[in-house]
C-alpha cells in the first residue's frame, strides 16, 4: 500500500518562491547560524528535570516516557523499507528504481562510517526528455503516532532537485500525509505540509516558530488544494546552509496533543536527543511548525502511517516552479547534466521512532522517579502493572 497518487505539498511551492524574501529571519547572505543558538541553548538549560525526572505529562497529569520502538541505522538501515519503483505521482524527470537497481547502481549505500547514503544519479548523461533515476523508500512498519527522530548529516538540494521525507496513510488523503523536511532547487527554508480529508486545518497563532504559507484548510480533496503548510523562520532549515554546518535533526511528535516539528541544527542537538534514551519534546521550546488539536483531530485525521525518502526532479513543485527560481536553463535540461546533482543526497546517521510508555504509579521524590525511570528503561515491556503500552 504506497501512497499512490499523492501529490505532496505540490502547488504550495507556487506561493513561496525561492529566496523567501518575505520571511521573518532570513538570511541575507551573511548567514551565521551560531547566531541562533543562544536561545536554543537557554532553552535546553531551563529544562526542569531535576523535579520531574525525564518524564513527559499529558495534559491530564499522567507521566510517561518516550521509549524506542524502531532504530534504522547503519548495514541494517534499508531491511525494513520497501522500494517504490513505480512512476512519480508528483510528475517528476525520475526513474525510481527497484532495490536491487538502486544497490547496483550505487543510488543506496552504506559507508564505513555507518552512514546511510540516498541519492538521485550523478554520475550519468541523459538525452533530451530522459529521465533520471533515483530512489524512494517506504517504511513496512505503520505507524499511528509516536517521535520520530532523524539525524542526518546532509539533505538533498540544488535546482530542480525536489526531496522530502514524509509520513504517509492509505487512501490519500484520508489517511493524511506529514511532510516533515521537503524543499526544491536552492531554497533555505524547510517547509512542514499536512494534507487530510476533511475538516482539519491549521490553528493561526498557535505556538510555533514558523510561517503559515497559504490555506489554513489541510483537505486535500478540495480541487487544488494544496494543503496546510508552515515554513520554517531558519535558514539552515533546508538547502546549503543546513548541508554546510553539518545537517542536524528533525523531530516530529505525532500525539493527542497535534503534530510538531523540531529542527536542531547540528551544533545545538539537545543533549536527551543525543543520549537517545528517552527524549523530551517539552524541553526542546516552541517548535518550528505545529498541527493543533483545536483545528485537527491527530489520530483520526493520520492513521497507518508508513514513513517515507524520497528525491524527485522538476515535476509538479520543482518544474512548476522553476522558471522564477533563479536556476538556470530550463528544467529539463539541467536534468540531463549529472554534475547538477552532486548535491542530491540524503546522508543519514539515523532514524529512530519512539512509542509512548505511560507510568501509571505517581512517585513523588526525585530518587524515587530516577529509579522507576531507570527500571522502566531497563525492563520495558515487563513492568506489566505499572505501565500502560501505546
Ligand atoms: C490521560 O491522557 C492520556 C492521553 O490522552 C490518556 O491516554 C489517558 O487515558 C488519560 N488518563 C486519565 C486517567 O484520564
Ligand atoms: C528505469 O531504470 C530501469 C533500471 O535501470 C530501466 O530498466 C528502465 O528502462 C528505466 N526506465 C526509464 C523510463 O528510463
Ligand atoms: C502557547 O504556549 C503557552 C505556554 O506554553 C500556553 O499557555 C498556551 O496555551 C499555548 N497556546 C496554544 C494556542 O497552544
Ligand atoms: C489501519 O491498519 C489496521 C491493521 O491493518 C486496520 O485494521 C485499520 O482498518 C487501518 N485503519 C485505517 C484507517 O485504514
Ligand atoms: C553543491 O554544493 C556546493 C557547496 O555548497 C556548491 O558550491 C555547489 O554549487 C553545489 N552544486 C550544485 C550543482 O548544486
Ligand atoms: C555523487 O554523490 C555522492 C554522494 O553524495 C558523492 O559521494 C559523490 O562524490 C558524487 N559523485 C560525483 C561524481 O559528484
């Protein structure tokens, strides 16, 4: 089940042209990104943990922890993905190949540093009206909420080039799709995208750090609809900026409490999202983009998610898009040069999915907490009294 026939946040890039002159926090070439992190850093001191342990609460006072449910890294990264080698739903110059094809040709690999390596062909020639290939990788593993946590060190880029990583339900859009990282040619700025059937929409004003692009309505079914989307205020957040001082992590946590996405640039990672145990979102300060409860229901809206890489060219977003870009040439013919591709790469440290473990015994005590935390750690799955399983 793939999600056939979907379009991602296509006609949204009609809205945002490159540059994205009009947001907030640009840069104006003379990005510095350690300029940002101060207030980073001052979040994750304010952290209260010595009071709470490593806990997260619901809004109704139940604790719990975020615990591991999925690791895709290193030789084993690509076991549990399936490869969609059909044609691109979105219209892109792609061939998308089958696993072994991508293998051979050297389109998926893993280094000896145990990074995971994705990219689109640069190193081959094409002729005119060609296509080029690529890859596009879907999780077996469903999902129906969690944290999902990617750490890479590169992100795909450069003109004509259309990447994303995603989640995706069946029967678009009615099991809904979140565009977490996606952006085309030399753009700066991540967008977030959520597509659904009817009647979810964005919550203007609510509590992030990003800028609302076009409809607040995220029904995919209206005609030209091109979803909800939020751009994110960084400009590290997506293209050379964000390659350039190392890449960084993407969260996004999918609860009863909506959809969020946090983007770390590498130098300001929070320390629980390094020591990978259990992380804390309530430490991580306003996140960068936010689907709310209050205009959209999250786990009836998304269901059966699998999660999804993959890198187009041209096709509805970077084509449509590419004659305002500031890219050279037409798009089709930037497809045929391979060294217009050099920066095509998704290059992944990891992917890890965490499940909420609610603790049902309050235990008041710092001591007391550390203890539970470190036994619920240690024995998860056997504290079968205490603890409650997503
Ligand atoms: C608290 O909220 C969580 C998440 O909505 C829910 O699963 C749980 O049942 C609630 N607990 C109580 C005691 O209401
Ligand atoms: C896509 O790639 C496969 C494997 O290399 C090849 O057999 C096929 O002809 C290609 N399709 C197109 C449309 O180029
Ligand atoms: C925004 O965050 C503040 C502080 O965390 C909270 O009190 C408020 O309810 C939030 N607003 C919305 C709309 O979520
Ligand atoms: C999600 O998957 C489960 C298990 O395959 C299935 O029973 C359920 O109907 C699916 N839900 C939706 C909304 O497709
Ligand atoms: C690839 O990235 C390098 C480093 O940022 C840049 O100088 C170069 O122009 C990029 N090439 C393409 C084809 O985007
Ligand atoms: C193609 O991309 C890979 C992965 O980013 C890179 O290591 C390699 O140097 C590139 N090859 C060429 C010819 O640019």
């Amino acid at each position: 089940m793939y999600c056939a026939g979907l379009p991602l946040s296509l006609v949204l890039m009609v809205l945002l042209p490159v540059g994205t002159a009009a947001l907030p926090g640009l840069s104006d070439g003379t990005f510095d990104w350690r300029s940002s992190l101060p207030s980073l850093w001052g979040k994750r001191s304010a952290e209260k943990r010595s009071s709470t342990g490593a806990y997260e609460s619901e809004a109704n006072g139940t604790e719990f922890l975020w615990i591991t449910q999925d690791v895709y890294e290193g030789p084993s990264f690509f076991d549990r993905w399936t490869f969609f080698d059909q044609g691109d739903p979105t219209h892109g110059a792609v061939n998308f190949t089958d696993e072994q094809t991508a293998f051979a040709n050297g389109l998926v690999y893993v280094t000896a540093e145990n990074v995971v390596v994705m990219k689109g062909d640069n190193t081959t020639w094409l002729p005119a009206g060609a296509v080029r290939e690529s890859v596009r990788i879907s999780s077996i593993t469903q999902y129906n909420g969690g944290l999902f946590i990617l750490d890479l060190n590169r992100a795909p880029w450069g003109c004509g080039v259309w990447p994303a990583f995603w989640t995706c339900g069946p029967n678009w859009p009615y099991g809904g799709e979140i565009d977490v990282l996606e952006g085309v040619h030399d753009n700066e700025h991540n967008q977030v995208t959520w597509h659904t059937g009817p009647g979810c929409s964005l919550t203007a004003g609510d509590n992030f750090t990003g800028t609302v692009v076009g409809e607040l309505d995220c029904d995919g079914t209206i005609s030209g609809n091109p979803g909800c989307g939020i751009t994110e205020w960084s400009s590290a957040s997506y293209g050379p900026y964000f390659d350039s001082q190392g890449g960084g992590v993407f969260a996004m946590k999918w609860d009863d409490e909506g959809i969020a996405v946090w983007n770390f640039y590498r130098a300001a990672i929070p320390q629980d999202i390094t020591d990978g145990q259990s992380p804390n979102p309530s430490g991580w300060g306003q996140p960068a983009a936010q689907l709310a409860p209050s205009g959209c229901n999250p786990l009836t809206m998304f269901s059966n998610h699998s999660i999804i890489f993959d890198i187009t060219f041209c096709g509805d977003w970077a084509g449509n898009s590419y004659s305002t870009s500031g890219c050279p040439g037409t798009c089709a013919e930037r497809v045929q040069d391979p060294s217009n591709f050099v920066n095509a790469s998704w290059e992944i440290n990891s992917l890890k999915v965490y499940k909420k473990q609610w603790v049902a015994g309050k235990v008041s005590g710092a001591e007391g907490v550390l203890d539970i935390r470190t036994m619920t750690l240690l024995l998860s799955g056997m504290l079968v009294g205490l603890i409650g399983v997503w």
